[in-house]
C-alpha cells in the first residue's frame, strides 16, 4: 500500500500555474499549507494584496500528511513546557492555540466551509507500564494556564480500564484539507493569487522591498512570510533549534459508535494518538499514529507500521481493516514552541517555523500573529514565538538534537550501503561509494539509475534513503528530495548535483 492519507482525495487549486513574470503585491506568501494559507486570509481581511507561491501543488505539503488533532495544549505537556519557559510563557501558549482553535471555529462557520469541524474532549491517558505520578504534577500545570481539565480514571479502550486519565473539554477535529480548499476559494475569490510548482530560489531584501526569485520569475512584495515551516529564508542558525522527525498513521474502517468520539493520545514515548473521522453510511475511520524517530535514521516503515496495527487491534477491537497508511515529518523545536515573527537580521521577512507536532494550531496562531506584526500592531504572544529568544534553558534539547549533525556528517567516512550498482534492486535507493564520494543511487521500476551526490544542498549533511515514501531525507534539518534530485521539502532550495558513474 502506497503512502496516501485519508485527506489527500481533496485536490485544492489544481488550475493554479507556475509564475512565469515579475508580479507585485503587499505582501507574499511561501508555502500553502495551513500556515501559508491562513496568513493569506488574515491579510487578504485586513485589505492587503497577497501572493501565495508553492515549490508543489497548493496545499500538497505537511498538511496534508497530518493526523489533524486540534488540540491547543502543549504537545509535549504544558508542565515540561513550564519547566522550560516559566507560567507566563505556558499561559500564553495555551491561551494562543486555543484562539487558534477557536478561530478555526470562526471561519468555517462564517466562510461556511464543510469540514466536518467538531469539538470534543481529549484523552491523556497513561500508556502501558508508564508511571503514573506525572498526572499529578500535569493537572497542576494545566490548571495554571486556565485550561478546562478533570483528572479521573480510564478511557473507553480495551484494557485501559485501570489507567489514569486526564480529560481536556473543548478540543476539536476537522477534515484539513477541506477546510483549506474552502479557505483557498474564499482567498482567490478575496484577489489572492497563487502560483504552484514555482520554486523559490531566493529571498532578498533590499530597498525597503523583498524580492522573491523564481527560475521563470519574481515577486516583489514589501514583506514575505516563509510559512513552509523549516525556512528558506535563514541558513543555519534557526535550524539548529530544530529536529525533524517522521511519525506514522494507520487508518482503519470502522462502524459508527463503536469508538466514543474523542481524541486519545498516551504517556509513551514515543506516544501513540487516536482520533475519528467521519466516514460514508455507516461508517467511520479510525486515525492510530505513532511509532515517530528522527528523520533519516529509520528505513523500517513496515515494521513500525505493524506495531501500530497491533497497538490498534488490542486497544480497539473493533477496528476493520486498513484504509490507508501515510507517513510525514514535524519540525520539533528545543522549547516546544515555533519560531514566528520577524526573521532575525531582517525588517520585511517573517517566518513561521517549527511546528513541535502542533501544525494545524501553530499555523492558524501563526498568521494571526504574523499578521498583527506585518501592520504595525504589537501582539502578547509575540515573546513567545520571538524567532530571535534564546532558550537558555533550553540548553540540554539543543546539545542533544545537533549531535545528529556531527554524527551525521561523520557517515562520510563509513562505506557505501551497496558496492556496485548491479545490487541496487528497481524502485531502490542505496548510498554507493566512489572514492572519497558518497552517492545517491535509485534505480526507477523501468530500471533507469538516478545518480546524486549524497551531500544535502542546505549545509552538506549525509542523505538516507526512506523506501516507504520513495525519497532521499536529511537527518540534520529535515530537507527532503525527490529520486531526481530536486528538493521537495524545505530547507533545501537547490537541486542535488547530478552524478556521472
């Protein structure tokens, strides 16, 4: 079964062209995911004439690889969150995403997009063999930031009778997808413009303008926002408070109210998260994901997709059989949240990066703010989101998340996965050794041998072959290219260098 999510039937903007002219406009948009779109309605709103330019079809990226939780409480527990940024900063994250949520409330209600958008309650229920005594100090901290929460015990999945649980009030999910294809014709019809499969190749600023170039043409606009969540804009310094990781989701076909309509999610590390959504007749699907690891250091998806099916199948045996199974990449940053505002070094270039697994909130929150910010207003999330803080406490995250690099870059020393080209198998990719080169072989289903440097086009890092997903990732910053070379997943802008065996 190919990579396909439950969302990726909806296609958004499929007439939308490649820019081929130099164009204008108040402010230009990279990216066409929640971020980017999002930030495009809040301008477009505030009068503003936007530009939305996409390396890939219009909303074909991350969020469309999401398993579309609308859960505004910190990912990674708002007590840790606290720990790291101190009460103030935990309140305002809190009080940010759930005005996300809440604004996605709004807009689908006025803009009336069918989404299937619904609130619920959420579940953290305490995984398999977990303790059990940070619930104590989590309830605290949830609390404190003024978020609705119950501490009880159990939820409605086998065999969890016995764990402890907190539940949150006043989550939500949507069908992703649907809601931006609503909002892209809200936009377009607002004068927004678009333009897919136009890769930008540089951001510049000069002259109170920025200028985004393009192979065929460019935008002038006097602010840009880089939403594709690792940025095209910085080089180095804000990739290194982040790390790519790749999650997995099952989706399985299921009879309506057989699961109580919820999100779920657990204490293991990595944890495992449940949702529904609603399906024909009468039935409904049931989204299982899990089983996350750096980006580039795991080529084993069958294997982790078997241990989520029987994670599943134990918890919820009413599950039938799998619908689709897809893969994507988050950014974490090293103090949970996102780095959103104005691109350190620059007036006119905002960036919305980094979405610790918190995309679809962190995008919506994101435009609002970038908005406020591009008209002059000042904003109380901003210190929180400030791309330019520095996280001192932070300092453990940052230490452990860049030995990837070192490690990484210390691959070009080790041999070649294959020692020739007659071992690599059709629809395979494998890093051979030439000398002192390290190259990117995939042989296509017709048998052609696709030849690359294996050195990422962002910084250099060592490329790995991800055989689920038929792409080249990097470990470092989450660039990813496609077996032809070109980049299809951002920091990376350049091509990989061809090679000649």
């Amino acid at each position: 079964m190919v990579s396909t999510s439950l969302w990726m039937e909806t296609e958004i903007l499929p007439q939308a062209g490649a820019l081929k002219d130099d164009v204008h406009c108040d402010v230009a948009v990279v990216g066409s995911g929640i971020a980017g779109l999002s930030t495009a309605y809040e301008l477009m709103k505030r009068g503003r004439s936007v530009i939305i330019i996409d390396r890939k079809g219009i909303a074909s990226g991350m969020t469309a690889r999401t398993s579309a939780h609308l859960a505004p409480l910190c990912d990674d527990l708002t007590s840790e969150f606290r720990k790291l940024r101190g009460a103030e900063a935990a309140r305002l994250f809190y009080e940010s995403h759930a005005a996300a949520v809440d604004r996605i409330e709004e807009i689908q209600a006025s803009e009336k997009i069918a989404c299937d958008f619904l609130r619920l309650d959420g579940y953290l229920f305490q995984g398999n063999g977990m303790p059990a005594d940070m619930f104590d100090e989590e309830l605290e901290a949830v609390r404190e930031v003024g978020a609705p929460v119950h501490r009880l015990m159990g939820v409605p999945l086998k065999g969890c009778d016995n764990r402890h649980v907190l539940r949150y009030p006043r989550q939500a999910r949507f069908h992703p997808l649907k809601y931006l294809a609503g909002l892209a014709a809200v936009c377009q019809s607002g004068g927004v413009r678009f333009f897919a499969n136009s890769p930008v190749e540089e951001v510049a600023e000069q002259d109170g303008a920025v200028t985004l170039r393009t192979s065929q043409g460019q935008i002038t606009a006097a602010h840009a926002v880089i939403a594709t969540n690792a940025s095209i804009a910085d080089c180095f310094q804000l990739h290194t408070k982040v790390a790519p990781y790749r999650t997995y989701v099952l989706a399985f076909a299921i009879a309506r109210s057989e699961l109580p309509d919820a999100l779920y999610w657990d204490t293991e590390d990595p944890y495992h998260y449940v949702r529904l959504q609603t399906g024909p007749d009468d039935h409904d699907f049931v989204l299982v994901g899990g089983e996350d690891h750096k980006s580039g250091e795991a080529d084993d998806a069958d294997e982790r997709f078997a241990r989520l099916e029987s994670w599943a199948r134990e918890l919820i045996p009413a599950v039938g059989y799998i619908t689709h199974r897809w893969s994507g990449q988050v950014l974490d940053t090293i103090d949970y949240a996102g780095f959103i505002g104005r691109e350190p070094g620059s007036e006119r270039v905002y960036l919305a990066m980094g979405d610790s697994g918190q995309g679809l909130t962190h995008g919506a929150m994101g435009a609002m703010l970038n908005t406020a910010l591009i008209l002059g207003e000042d904003h109380p999330w901003k210190s929180v989101y400030a791309p330019d803080r520095k996280p001192l406490a932070a300092a453990r995250n940052f230490q452990r998340e860049n030995m990837t690099i070192l490690q990484n870059l210390a691959e070009y020393v080790a041999p070649g996965e294959i020692a020739s080209l007659e071992e690599l198998q059709p629809g395979a990719g494998a890093i051979l050794r030439r000398g002192l080169e390290k190259i990117t072989a995939y042989k296509d289903k017709a048998g052609e041998l696709h030849l690359h440097s294996a050195s990422c086009t962002h910084i250099g890092c060592h490329l790995h072959w991800n055989g689920f997903e038929s792409c080249w990732d990097c470990p470092c910053h989450g660039s990813i290219f496609a077996p032809n070379g070109q980049p299809i997943n951002a920091p990376a802008v350049s091509a990989l260098r061809p090679v000649k065996v």
